[in-house]
C-alpha cells in the first residue's frame, strides 16, 4: 500500500457514507416524523446492511455500452460491456472515438438501479466502479474490516460489467450476412452478424447534436449570421434529423440512458446533399405568411419535436419547462429569420402590389419600410398594435399544427403568442425598425 493508503481509504468511506445519507434523508423526508417505518429505513441504510443487499441485488442489472433490447423489446441474449480504450482504433467514427469520460449504460431491473447510482460515486474524478474493477485495497478496506467479506462484495459489484450466461444471440434480434471472403457463391465466406446498439456512442451523439441544436453558443452564433456580423465561432445544423422512440411509454424497459432521454434517439438523414439556392419571393395569393413560414424544413422540425415531446406527457418539472421552451425559443428565432428574409431582399413596398393579400398585421411587420412613404401605414405602424395581432395569428398557428395530436386551446394559444412577444431578438428588431423609422422622419422634417 502506498503512503496515502489511509486518506483514500477514508475518502472511499465518507463518499459511500454521504451517498448512503443523501438518498436515507430523500425518503425519510417523505414521512411523517411518527411514522414508524422511519426505523426501518434507517436499519436498511446501515452501511454494512446496505452493501451487502446492493451485492445481492447487483446480479438484477447488467452494465453495457452496447444493448439488445434496442434492437427489439423483447429480445433475450448477450449485451456487451465494451469501453472505448479497449477496441479498435478504426478510422471510422465509432464508440471507440469516446473518450475515458464515457457514459455507461446499464439494463436489467429498473428496481435496482440505484445500485448503479451507488457505483457510479464520483471520487477524485473517477467512478467507484472503476475502484472495483481494479480490485482496489483500500476501497476493500473501507468497505468493512472483514477482508473475506469485502472481497466477496467487491466481486459481486465486479460482475456488473460481465456478460450473462453464454454468449448468444436471439430470434427477436437483427442478424445479417457480411462477405468476409471473396466468394459470395461460397457460403464458408460469409459471417452471420448479430448487431447491437451502441448505446454510449448513441448517447454521446444525442447531447452532441442537442447542445449544437438548443446550446447558447450556436444560437448566438446564428444570431450573430442573421445579424451579419462576425462570429468568434460557427454552428451546426442537421437537414433531415429524424427521431426514432424507443420502449414507448416505459423508455426505462429499455435502458437507464435511453430513460434520462425519455426515449429519444436521434437518426442523421442518410442522404446525398441537394443545394439549392432560390430568390426570396413574396409571399402573394394568401392572406397569412405563416403557411409558407411552417414549410421551411427546420421549421417542421422543430414542429414534430415540440409534438412529440408534448404527446409523451412529460412530467411538469424544470427540464420539461426548458426543453418545451427550447423548442419556442427555436420557432421564435425561426420567425425572426424569416421576416428578417422578407424584409431584407424585398423592396420596400412590395405589400402595395394587388397581388398581396396579407392582413393588414402581417403587411405592417413583414414590409415596415413601406412605412417611410407611406403616411397612412406609418401611422399604423407607429400605433403598434400590430405586433400583438402577429403574436395571436403566430399562436393561432402553431396550435394548429399540434392540435391533431394534443388538445391545444386559448391558454396554449396565449403562452405560444406570449413566447413570440417576449422573445428578445423580435422585441430588438422592432425598436430597431421603430428608431429607424423616427430618425429617417427626422431627417425629412417631419414629426417623429
């Protein structure tokens, strides 16, 4: 043992001890001071008692980086516990690309995983389970005085990476031949495959492409485009990304990291690019912009993804509030690109034109250039009522678009406009518009 055998040993100890105590105080927090159950929890969470039933129940849970049952539900057979340091450095992407902070998933009984969560004890920066696996003296030490006890717990624990029984595939899983040979007339030249999930690769991509898609840094980036100026740095997009469900209602059933998704698991368009490049064009024959607003393809996406997460009923906490609000905050940033679009390519008073047959509302924000010839619409916009009637025509909108799926009514509809007004990029470029229109009154000796 090394000089500071005993100062890791007490830091395994009270890291074991404060998870104990965090998760005793959560439940006994629920009951009434007299309850007499109190008592009884508090013998279960005695450290010896508490260790000893997590090596018993860790047999129910299997960790994995790469799973079955998201290849099929009801698929029985092996899943593999791979990290990425120990495959092969492939020049394709894959999970070995994952760096040593890699998340781990875990699959089994739902009712065990807080014996995962016991593993998964951060201690200077690396997991418990790791501790384990290296057979650790001084986490043996800390785990109880009785060598023979704490080695038996320790391989309980251990286990959890192994696979289960032998390795086998099933009739519910995917399997396919690949060619190994050169003769595909020659059955001995091709493998059976049995593919699995990668799962902590899977995971890694979805916080990927959510940070890209939703994170403060790409959307100043591309607020920083649609106000053509200079960047620090760029953003990504994804065309085409489509989401795939998995373990419907109960995404646990699954695997614990496809439940912290709630299910979701992101698909990239597996298409060749198709560029193209068309003039902006103004938006005649109808009596509302928002139809053609709704058919630019992230606007859809972003439309299906708001429908999806409102249908699965998310449970009314903090992360619901700021992924519905990150799905607004993209629809809004949407709108203001668009009529930036508008505003910016068309000549000022293309909304004089018989041809255009928008509201009164949607003339005023789409063409506000207008408003420097023109008295009358000047003084409308300047009354600035418009931007309310644009705000419920906005929700109006949206609420159409899910109300096939959800019930969608007038506190869905004012929450949706609320958003749009509140938003602060439509706010800016209105009192840029306001200012704009005052200077430019000023300069022509009129009244501002």
């Amino acid at each position: 043992m090394t000089d500071n055998s005993p100062d890791r040993r007490a830091a395994f100890r009270a890291a074991i001890e404060g998870f104990l105590k965090e998760r005793l105080d959560g439940k006994l927090e629920k009951l009434a001071p007299d309850d007499p159950k109190r008592d009884e929890l508090t013998a279960q969470f005695v450290f010896a008692t508490w260790i000893n039933d997590s090596a018993r129940r860790v047999s129910q849970i299997q960790a994995v980086t790469h799973s079955l049952k998201a290849m099929h539900p009801d698929a029985r057979g092996t899943n593999l516990y791979r990290p990425p340091g120990g495959l092969i450095n492939h020049a394709e992407i894959g999970s070995h690309t994952l760096d040593a902070a890699f998340a781990g998933d875990v699959v089994g009984n739902a009712a065990a995983l807080d014996v995962y969560k016991f593993l998964r004890i951060n201690i200077a920066g690396r997991p418990l389970l790791d501790a384990i696996l290296a057979n650790d003296p001084d986490l043996a030490a800390a785990l109880s005085d009785d060598s023979e006890k704490a080695s038996g717990w320790i391989e309980a624990f251990a286990a959890l990476i192994r696979p289960r029984g032998n390795l086998a595939s099933h009739t519910r899983a995917k399997q396919l031949y690949w060619l190994a040979g050169g003769d595909p007339r020659d059955n001995e030249h091709f493998h059976l495959l049995a593919p699995l999930y990668a799962s902590s690769l899977t995971h890694a991509v979805y916080q990927t492409i959510n940070e890209d898609r939703f994170g403060e840094a790409g959307k100043a980036a591309r607020q920083a485009r649609r106000d053509k100026r200079d960047h620090p740095h760029g953003y990504r997009e994804y065309p085409h990304l489509a989401v795939q469900k998995l373990g419907g209602t109960k995404p646990q059933n699954i695997s614990q990291l496809n439940s912290e998704r709630r299910g979701d698991n992101y698909l990239l368009a597996s298409l060749p690019p198709n560029w193209r490049s068309r003039a902006v064009r103004e938006p005649f024959h109808t009596d509302s912009a928002f139809p053609r607003f709704g058919q630019r393809p992230d606007v859809r996406e972003l439309v299906q993804g708001l429908k999806a997460f409102l249908a699965a009923d998310p449970d009314p906490t903090l992360d619901t509030r700021q992924r519905r609000s990150a799905y607004i905050d993209g629809l809004t940033d949407e709108l203001v690109s668009f009529a930036a679009e508008l505003q910016t390519a068309l000549p000022a008073g293309w909304s004089l034109n018989p041809a255009c047959q928008l509201v009164q509302a949607e003339q005023l924000w789409l063409d506000p250039a207008r408003a420097e010839d023109d008295e009358a619409f000047r003084s409308e916009w300047q009354q600035m009522r418009w931007p309310d009637e644009v705000g419920r025509r906005f929700a109006n909108w949206l609420n159409s678009k899910l109300v096939d799926k959800l019930p969608m009514g007038d506190i869905e509809q004012r929450a949706w406009s609320g958003e749009l007004l509140g938003h602060t990029e439509w706010a800016a470029r209105i009192d840029q518009a306001s200012r704009s229109l005052k200077q430019q009154q000023l300069h022509a000796g009129g009244v501002a």
